[in-house]
C-alpha cells in the first residue's frame, strides 16, 4: 500500500516520524495546522497559490523556512517551492 506524504505528517504512520526532525513549533503552532496537507504537496498552480497563502501570514515562517532549507527536498515550506530553496 503506498503511503501518502499528507498521512504521515498527520501521524497515521508514526514508527516513521521516530527519526525525523520536524521541530514541533511547526507542527503545533503553523498556519498550517487543520489545513489541507495535499496542497503542500500538490504540483497544481491553484493549490500551490493555496498553500503559499497559508504560510503567507504564518508566525512561523520564518523557522519553517530555515528547517526547509536544510531538510526538505519536496513541498512548500516557509512560502517557498523546492526549487525557489
């Protein structure tokens, strides 16, 4: 069964967030909590726009920023595509 990225951050795998290293100010406290995760991870126009006015007016922008620069390959973080990292 494939896992999808949206699932594991919201805890339905957690034997596999025992190693990773979200800081947990993200996690509780981001404009992003209680949205849709898939617009994080989309590769549409419309929800990456979505996803960018999220993080937009988030007090935590700055520090997801600054994790997302060292370790996220995939997604927004921070405002940001991967390739704008």
């Amino acid at each position: 069964m494939k896992k999808e990225m949206s699932d594991l951050i919201s805890g339905l795998y957690p034997e596999f967030l025992e190693n990773l290293q979200i800081p947990i100010e993200i996690t509780k406290g981001g404009a992003c909590v209680g949205a849709d995760l898939n617009l994080f991870f989309s590769e549409n126009i419309a929800e990456i726009k979505q996803a960018r006015e999220i993080c937009g007016g988030c007090p935590l922008k700055a520090l997801c920023l600054d994790y997302a620069t060292f370790a996220e390959e995939y997604g927004i973080w921070g405002g940001t595509t991967a390739g704008e990292r």
